[in-house]
C-alpha cells in the first residue's frame, strides 16, 4: 500500500506548512514536511499571544506541531533542503539533502545535558538574539522534534577538534561528530511551498537608532519580551536599565508602506499586532502608557475593529494618527527616546519622550525566496513574493506547485491557516486515484479492570499564564496529598512534545492508571492529552482535565492566593471524577462519500469543484435560479478580467463537472444526522451527504442615508460598476463616500472590500477621462497588502483623498436635483463643501438575515454580527465545532474574491479529510443501558432529540421491554440520563457517580 | 483590566460557595471566553462541566445544596441555540420544578438560578458570576450548611 500511496512535498514547518500537511494526511495522502531549520513551529512559535483572541500562540500551535510530528502519513525532515525539482505533475522527482545533525536522531531522548555542558554561547535565534544557546541546542524548550542538533559554525569540536564535552557526557551516545549530508530522492504527485516570511531589518531605517539606541526595539523582539519563556520571563523592562517603563511608543509601517526602504506594500498585519502588544504590555505593567503612532488602523478582519474600540477605550491606549515619526534622538543621560512627528492636525512638528520604543516591522518575503523560485521555478511578483493571480491565489507560475501563508503576501494567521487546507486540496486532487488508508496504531491496551486507581498530575505553568497568578508547586504538593495520587509534577508548557513524552514516561515508570492534566480547557486540548496517554497504553478516556488557566488563572488575576485555592479545588475535583474513570470505546459508523455546498457563489462554486476534482460527489443547494452569487454583479477588472466574467466561467465549469449536481431556486429546510451522515431535506427532496460547506454569501447594504433613493445621482459603487460598463458616467465631479453602512452604530466592523473596490474604481474613471474630478471621503484607507498600491497609484492620478473624523459623517444635501456635500476635513481642521454631479457609497457588507434560520438547522453558531462563527478564530478558521460542517467565503466574514476562494478550497479540504475516510468513529461519550435496571418504561424514549432510542421486546424475557440506544445517532447529551426515573440510563464519561463525585470533592473543606 | 473590577470583598467575611454546571458547547466555552478576555469576577464558584445543561440531574442540584452549596448555577445555551436542538427546554423545566422543591424544603429558590450564555459572551458569563455571588452574600450561608453530619445522609442509589 505505502509506495502506491500518493505524495506531497511540503516545504516549510511553519503553521501554514503544517495545517496543509495535517489536512493532507488526513485525507490518506502521504506528506514529506521539509523543513531547514533543526525543527517545526515558524515565526508563530516566537510569538506570545495571537489577535483578536489574545490566545496564547504557543498553547494553540503546540497541540498541531506535536500532532504533525506523530502522524504516521507525514514523514517530518528538519534540517533539510531541497536541491532540484524534476518532472511535472503528478510526477515530479524531488531531490532534497538532509543536513547533518551531529546527533544521532533516534538515539537523542532530548534530555540537554550535551546543552548544559557545552561551553559554546551563541545568541539564540528564537529569541531574536536576546537570549544565548549553546552550540549543541533545541531552538526552544516546546522544540518538535524534541531532538539536539550541532551548530557546525560554532562547535569547537568541528571547527578547531577541541572539547568534544557533549559526546562524553551524552548518556545515550547520540553525538555523532562525523555526521554527513544525505541526499534522498522523493516522488511526489505535487508541491505545496510555504516557506513563510522574514521581517523587515529595521537597521535599514537608520532616523529611528535601531540598534544603536538600546531602547529601541523591534516588534519580533518585544513579542519575546512579553513571553514567560523570553528574556525577561514576561516581565516589559528597558533593556538600557532593567527598569519598568512607563511611556511605550510603537511606531507603525517601518518597512512597509515606504518607497524609501523599497517596500510599498502594506503589512496587513502590524496594525493589529502593535495593537495586541499594547494591550498585554499594559496588562503585564502597572501603570504602563501605550501610544500606537499610526497613518491608518487597518483593523478589516473579524471583529478586529471591535478589537481596536476595546483597546482604545478598555486598555487606554492612545491611538496617535500622525505622518510618520520623522527621527527619534536618544537622552545620551536618561536613554529616553524623543519622537519627532509632525502632527497632521496642526500642521507643526511635535516632539513627545519615551522610555522605550517598538517599532512595527514589515513582512518581507523569506530568505532565499530567489532561489527558491529558480529551484522550483516558479515566477515572483515585483515585490519577491511568490506570484499568484486573483482567480487562482494558491496556485504558482507552474502547474502542480501551489503555495499558502505569508510567502504569497503578508497575512496574518487564520488566512494562512485557511489557505493552507485551500493548497491541500488543491494537490489532493493530483493524486486523488492514490489515496491510501491509514492503519490504526497497534498500542496494546493497559488492563485496568479491578486496578485501584493510581493517579498520575501534571500542574501546568502555561508560562507565565498560569504560573504568573498561581502557587504552581503548591498546587503540585497539594496534589500529591490527594488520595490515589501516585505522582505529581510540574510542567512548564503541559501540551508542549517534551510534556508528551513526560506523561507517557510518567504512566510507565509510575504505572499510572488514569491521569489528569490541570492546564487549559479540555474543549481545545483534550483530544491531544487522550492521544498521548493512549500511546502510552491507557485508554484515551481515563484522563481528565482541570481548567486552571481560562476558568481559574485569567479570572482571578488581581488575587493570586484565592487563585491557588481554587486550582486546588479543581484538580481535587478532577481527581474524584478520575478514580471512577472507565475505558470507553468507539464503534464505526459508515461515511456517506459525497458532500453538500450550501451556495452557488464563487465561494460555493470553488469548494465544489475542489471536492469533485477528488473524485466525489458533489450537491450545490443555491435558492436564487443561476449560479454566480454576488460576483455576478461586480463588473471591475482583476488581473485582467472582470469577475463577473470569471464568475459566468466557473458556472460553466459547475455545470460541466460530471461529479456535481446543482439544485436550483432550491431551499434547505432541515438538516438531520451527524458527521458522515447528514441528511439535508431541501424544497426539491432529500440529500444524503457526509459534509456540508456553508458558502451562503452575504449582500450588499442597501443604503437609505445620503439621499439614496432619492436623488438619481447618489448610486453604491455597484451601481457605478454597471454604468462604467455601459460607458455612461458623464458626471465630471465625482465624491465617493465609504464606510456607507459600515464602523457605525448598526455595523460596527470594517466591511474590509470597499477601500480598495472604490479606489479601483477612481483609477478607472480617472484613467479614462483624467478631467474628472474625484473626491474620496473616508475614516481610514484600508488598502492593506498589494493593494496598498492602489492607494498610491490613484493618488499620483490626482484622485483627492479627504479624512473625516470617525464620529462625523459628511452631510449631503439636494436643491432640486443640484447635489452638496459639507464634511470636515481634518487636515485642513475645517468644513468643505462640495458641488459633486454624482455621490457614490462605498456600501458596507452585511450578513443574511436569515443566517439564524440555517445556522439552528447546522446547530452552528453565529457572531454577535450574526455572520457564521467558525471554531477557532485563529487556527480553526474554516471549521465549526460541530464536526462535518464548514465554512467559506462572505458567510464567514467580508473579503475578497481571491480570499473567498482560498477559503473555499480550504473547507473543500476540510471536508475531504471527513468524506474520503473508509469510515468515522462514534463519539466515546454516548448514552448507555443498564439493563438490569431498565424496565422500558419509556419516558427516555420522547426526551431524545435524535430519536437514538427505541423500546424494544427484552430479549431475555419477552414479557419485558427495554430501551435501546443507537450509537450512531446518540451525541451524547445526557439529557435522557437525567430523566430516567430508576437510574439505568447512564452516560459514558459523564456518569452519575462520576458527577457526584466531583460535586462532593468541591464542596469538601480544605485547606 | 482595572483593579476596581475586582470583588471587594473586605468588608464581607462571608464567602459563598457556589457549584456552576455549564454545558460544554455554549457556558463553559463562554467562561473560557472570560479568560480569554480578562474579565475579572470572585473566586467563589467552580464549574462542573456536562455536555447539556439538560444532563444535570435535579439529584445533582439537591446533592450540591445537601453537601453544603450556598447557591447553584446551571447554565446552558440560550432557547433555541442549543446544540443538542432542545436540551435547554427540559432544563428550563427542570429548573422551575426544582425550585419550587427547594422552597417546599425551606431552601431560598433564589439559591438556584438559570442563566442562559453563549459562546461568545464571555462579559455576560462575568455578570452572571458577580451578580450570583452578591445576591449568596446577600442571602447568607444556606441553612443546609453542617446538615450533612450524618453519615447515613447519603443520597439514594449512592
């Protein structure tokens, strides 16, 4: 079976590299992760926390590094490059070379003693060089592989034979000085590239002192400031003097936005980051006084401009829009730091001190970019990165080669993430005849039948995030007091891959059967913890969790003794519940292989396609009567071609697609099953299917502000777009007015498009006929990446571009049919009025109202802006907690066409991962009969909402009945348990006695 | 995060101890979400988690209050959210049973208190925490505190 699997070469182990390998092997294709750094995690592994969550980075990443590293379809090469690509898909032939390591990996336990001992120090990568490795050295205590490897520039060994320390001191012999380069050949079926992006060198902006003034830093190196595991443990200090600063400036756009570094482009990313910062900076220091110098906030994407409100009147930080700070000059006595800016609102050069600077760097493309196009041979755009067009955004230059995250343009993360499964799916179908079945692992299962429980705990620090408000080691002597508590411990990162191996060490060495983790929530990190203890033999289900981070640690910040007691209290809960733990098991249930996208947009059209390229049957519901959604109606050009063009073009690709039918003026009108097996009841009949993507879209604000409707002059952009496309826009003077149903009291986000489809807009008329005079009145120019240029070009074509105050809209009046606008300008710091022959409304973006209706029918949620709300914001961006269902395009939130087909391809992989396995597992917690006690009576029968319980003739007895649970329909709520009158009805996982338990140890007095 | 957020609870000796069932789809991922956002709230409560709201038992409820609880919270998704279609209807109706039980018993019904929070509202999970634990202050400790001496006082079944 494994050399007729098909492969993918993915190259970078970044979160991008990662979720795409994951998504790959989980749909049965086998992954060579290639890697040249000595292990996986990216730029995300440096961070401390992700926006708009506030998540911390590393707590989310780890759980998808540990489970990449333990996948048994992807094979993980660190240390490795690639040297030629040969061939052409789906035959290519990839020639790659594994640099040595010097340590031999499979003898390394990973235990740092070689690190210890090792007399070499060398600044550390990781931590942007503020802190020291040696030469012998893991980039990061959480490091996947959890494997030492010899920097050969700097080993006295290797460079002058001298010391030779590691090798004699290493107690398993791994050292292997004579290590040499291996070449390997691979065939793959396609390649999918994400090497990331590097950040801006802020030297190269040399007004600003960096690396000259000790107190200027860089946002990468303040992201390691603010992390427990950085130089300073968390704490924001001045490097000059170790004091705690009081005024922290972060100065926006260094290396982006500026011709003069090269980099015109916009980050996309800074905005929201300098914002985060900020806002932790403040949370980590008493009394600490952000300021963000900025030229636009472009908070554009989900609920980032709720972020940016929270962050200015919650956290106090000082939002300081300003041309861009001309110099800073150091006190040579105090090593403060004096920002010279001139201040757009009066015009006059200001000067404000600081006690330390961050400067928000760009995102550049990676290192070694060039040559990584020449191997490949792929094109790269005029800025480095790789090129992709708006109709194809995954695919390079060269067929079967696609790329995802940050080297294709700077974007933040959950784009990444969603672009990564998108570029999955899109090599999956080069292979799709070649899918392979993954074997189960063969781990003999421990016997604890009749064992007294033996309890094993590990007390996570979370870096600071637990440790910085609770007594950790208090809490692990506590627990070793606990009755059937075998051994306890402390773990700094518990979900971290050295965490993994500690656990599995722990239950053999210990003999340990049941195990609790006292870490974050089981609703994220569970499943990982299962999978552990489960390769260690227990099964999965003997293992429970005590939520002292999000329910304990982060509530409870101001009062650390209370803190203490009640993580106590929860792990002694957890260990009652676990002392009455039992095995479970899943039973397989069958896969009905085909899916269902609820929408014929472009997002829907691009989902189904990518699902049917795999070989499986596709079913589009669309209730209006032709396929096209919004895209129909957008008449603008990108690269080349109008969307509503491409649009008509994927329609007839759908409708040519032997593997996709399409139901038209169809509604869905219920929704039954589960994961594998739903059944979508529509207006036209019944659809079997074992996925379903939400794709639905969202529609265009119809506005009532502005005299819309009233004056025939006052149109949305759409509305010009269909005039520019009959030729027929005569008005000479034209005002564009944005934010039109959008960052107001109705709508308080950012509807992301319409800086950019204006603007777009602008330079076509103002190219056509450049007498034309365009007036563009907004609150922020939101052209975030390539766009950026955009910006730039329609201002060099004389397009005027007039900010108006965030809380003051322009005013348009009519006399007659005569049109004027009064706004305030606040550069010039006073009204204008204007006599425009034609106002256009850049008109916000608003989700369906009848989003509520789909979503109960999905059991999904909604956001508080009722678009669809996926599972995790950050690294489950396509996904919804309810397993099987998924999400793309305008559904989820405002984008563009190019991003609402990466996304869409992204829940087509998503979807695969489900639909192309052979069968799924039953959910371990379900509803279970006692039937000694059952004396089918009934009542559990109508409380089930999916009709899993029947009553049937007690086979023992015919005289008797009893209830029986169907395993594949029960979803485990419970609620029949808590109706049956004589207490036979139990739930696995969550029974009575269990309940009880944990109740009864919470009340318990202690300490 | 502002200190004054925070329980003041000096002038109180007082401490209620409160038992807070959540459902795990919609209350629980909600307190994490307070979590995740800092929203500070006392310590007086600790969350048992269950899949539904629907799964808690009125024995359980009871056993809390007999075990010494000064007030009980369930929380599940709000109506027509749940994720197990209609799982929060029977709580609703549970709950209205039991407190007219608990009244019959002697107990405040106000002890026992239904609150419906999503996932996404995290704030709304810290109102429910500081405005519970107010109102227990207010009421006092339970009368049923101390009444569990009795060793045989063990519920039936169990």
């Amino acid at each position: 079976m494994a050399d007729k699997m098909g492969a993918v070469l993915v190259v970078g182990g970044g979160i991008s590299g990662v979720q795409t390998a994951l998504d790959l092997a989980e749909s049965g294709f086998k992954v060579y992760l290639v890697e040249n750094k000595p292990s996986i995690g990216g730029v995300m592994s440096q961070l401390d926390k992700t926006f708009p969550t506030n998540d911390c980075s590393m707590c989310i990443l780890s759980p998808k590094l540990v489970e990449a590293s333990r996948h048994p379809m992807i094979t993980l090469m660190t240390l490795t490059d690639v040297l030629s690509v040969d061939g052409e898909a789906p035959n290519f032939k990839v020639k790659v070379v594994h640099n040595p390591r010097y340590v031999d990996f499979d003898k390394c336990v990973g235990c740092g003693i070689c690190a210890e001992k090792c007399p070499v120090k060398v600044p550390n990568e990781y931590d942007v060089g503020l802190m020291i490795r040696k030469a012998i050295y893991i980039p990061f205590a959480q490091a996947v592989p959890l494997k030492y490897s010899i920097d050969a520039t700097k080993c006295l060994k290797l460079n002058k034979d001298r010391c030779g320390l590691c090798e004699k001191n290493c107690p398993a012999g791994a050292i292997k000085y004579d290590d040499k380069p291996v070449e390997e050949e691979l065939d793959v079926g396609a390649i999918i590239l994400a090497p990331g992006f590097n950040v801006f060198d802020a030297k190269l902006k040399k007004e600003y002192g960096y690396g000259i003034y000790q107190n200027v830093l860089t946002s990468l190196e303040f992201e390691r400031f603010l992390s427990a595991t950085g130089p300073y443990g968390g704490h924001v200090v001045r490097p000059s003097d170790q004091q705690t600063p009081k005024k922290v400036a972060w100065i926006q756009c260094v290396g982006s936005r500026d011709e003069k570094t090269g980099n015109t482009y916009c980050s996309s990313v800074c905005c929201m980051y300098a914002m985060k910062q900020a806002i932790i900076a403040g949370e980590h220091t008493a009394g600490l006084k952000p300021t963000i110098f900025f030229m636009d906030v472009r908070a554009f994407g989900k609920e980032f401009e709720d972020y940016k409100v929270r962050a200015q009147n919650e956290y106090g930080i000082e939002m300081h829009r300003a041309a861009r700070v001309a110099n800073i000059i150091e006190d040579p006595e105090t090593k403060n730091l004096i920002l010279r800016y001139s201040d757009p609102s009066t015009n006059e050069v200001s000067e404000e001190e600081f006690d330390m600077v961050v400067l928000s760097v760009g995102l550049q493309p990676p290192v070694g970019a060039t040559s990584l196009s020449k191997i490949f041979n792929i094109d790269l755009n005029s800025y480095g990165f790789a090129g992709t067009s708006t109709y194809s955004p995954l695919s390079s230059s060269r067929d079967g080669i696609f790329v995802t995250g940050a080297f294709a343009a700077p974007k933040d993360i959950p784009t990444s993430v969603a672009e990564a499964s998108g570029a999955a799916a899109k090599a999956g179908a080069y292979i799709a005849d070649k899918r392979g079945v993954l074997e189960e692992s063969t781990v003999q299962e421990i016997d604890v039948e009749g064992q007294e429980p033996r309890i094993g705990v590990l007390v996570c620090d979370c870096g600071i995030n637990i440790a910085g408000t609770i007594d950790v080691p208090a809490v692990v002597e506590y627990s070793k007091s606990l009755k059937n508590v075998e051994y306890a411990e402390e773990g700094k990162y518990a979900c971290s891959a050295d965490c993994q191996e500690r656990i599995k060490d722990l239950i053999k060495e210990h003999n340990l059967n049941r195990f609790v983790v006292a870490s974050c929530t089981p609703r994220t990190h569970e499943p990982l913890f299962q999978s552990t203890i489960k390769e260690a033999g227990l099964n999965p289900y003997l293992f429970e969790m005590a939520n002292i981070r999000d329910q304990c640690s982060w509530i409870h910040m101001n009062e650390p003794e209370r803190a203490t007691k009640k993580a106590k209290d929860l792990v002694r809960m957890a260990v009652a519940k676990s002392r009455l733990l039992e095995p479970l098991y899943e039973s397989k249930l069958p896969v009905t292989h085909s899916a269902v996208v609820i929408g014929g947009g472009i997002s829907g059209m691009t989902a189904a396609l990518d699902i049917a390229s795999q070989g499986f049957k596709v079913d589009i519901i669309e209730r209006t009567g032709a396929l096209g959604g919004n895209a129909a109606n957008i008449h603008h050009e990108e690269d080349g071609k109008k969307i509503s063009t491409f649009a008509k073009e994927l329609a007839d690709k759908v409708n040519a697609d032997k593997n996709i039918t399409v139901h038209l003026n169809t509604e869905v009108q219920d929704v039954g099953g589960f994961v594998g097996n739903f059944k979508i009841q529509t207006s036209q009949g019944e659809i079997e299917t074992g996925s379903v993507v939400v794709a639905v879209g969202a529609e265009e604000y119809k506005p009532t502000e502005y005299l819309y409707g009233q004056n025939s002059n006052v149109v949305t952009q759409l509305e010009l777009e269909a005039k520019m496309e009959s030729g027929n826009v005569p008005a000479k003077r034209i005002a564009m007015i944005q934010c039109v149903g959008s960052r107001n009291t109705d709508a308080p986000y950012c509807s992301r498009v319409c800086c950019a489809n204006a603007i777009k807009n602008a330079i076509s008329l103002k190219k056509a006929d450049p007498s034309k005079d365009i007036y563009v009145f907004h609150k922020d120019i939101r052209t975030y990446g390539f766009r950026e240029d955009l910006y730039k070009e329609a201002g060099s074509l004389g397009v005027k571009f007039i900010r108006v105050p965030e809380d003051k809209p322009p005013v348009v009046s009519q006399d007659g049919s005569a049109l004027t606008l009064t706004a305030f300008d606040t550069i010039l710091g006073d009204d204008v009025t204007l006599h425009p022959d034609m106002i256009v409304l850049s008109t916000g973006i608003r989700p369906h109202a009848d989003n509520e209706e789909l979503a109960k029918m999905l059991k999904v949620p909604l956001s508080k802006d009722k678009y669809f709300l996926e599972a995790h914001m950050k690294l489950r961006p396509v996904d919804f907690a309810t397993n099987g269902v998924y999400l793309a395009g305008l559904a989820h939130w405002p984008k563009f066409s190019d991003e609402s087909m990466a996304q869409a391809s992204g829940a087509a992989a998503r979807a695969i991962t489900i639909i192309s396995k052979p069968e799924l597992k039953s959910e371990g917690v379900i509803a279970a009969v006692n039937d000694d006690m059952c004396d089918g009576c009934a009542i559990c029968e109508p409380v089930c909402e999916y009709k899993a319980i029947t009553i049937v003739v007690d086979p023992k007895d015919a005289e008797k009945k009893k209830a029986v649970v169907n395993e594949g329909l029960c979803k485990g709520c419970g609620c029949c348990v808590a109706a049956c009158p004589s207490g036979a009805m139990e739930q696995r996982g969550f029974k009575n006695q269990q309940i009880i338990a944990a109740i009864d140890a919470a009340l318990e007095e202690c300490d | 995060m502002t200190t004054s957020e925070m329980a003041t609870t000096s002038s109180e000796t007082f401490e209620p101890k409160i038992i807070a069932f959540c459902c795990n789809w919609c209350s629980y991922a909600g307190a994490d979400l307070a979590g995740v956002s800092r929203l500070q709230m006392p310590t007086n409560f600790l969350v048992i988690r269950a899949m539904c709201s629907a799964r808690v038992d009125p024995e359980h409820v009871l056993r809390a209050f007999s075990k010494g609880a000064d007030g009980v919270l369930v929380l599940g998704c709000h109506p027509a959210d749940c994720h197990y279609i209609g799982g929060n209807y029977r709580t609703r109706r549970r709950i209205a049973l039991l407190k007219m039980l608990l009244e019959q018993y002697g107990l405040d019904p106000d002890r026992l208190h239904l609150e419906w929070v999503s996932a996404s509202e995290g704030t709304r999970f810290q109102a429910t925490i500081k405005d519970f634990t107010e109102k227990m202050k207010e009421l006092g400790p339970s009368p049923l505190r101390g009444a569990d001496k009795d060793p045989n006082r063990e519920s039936a079944g169990y």
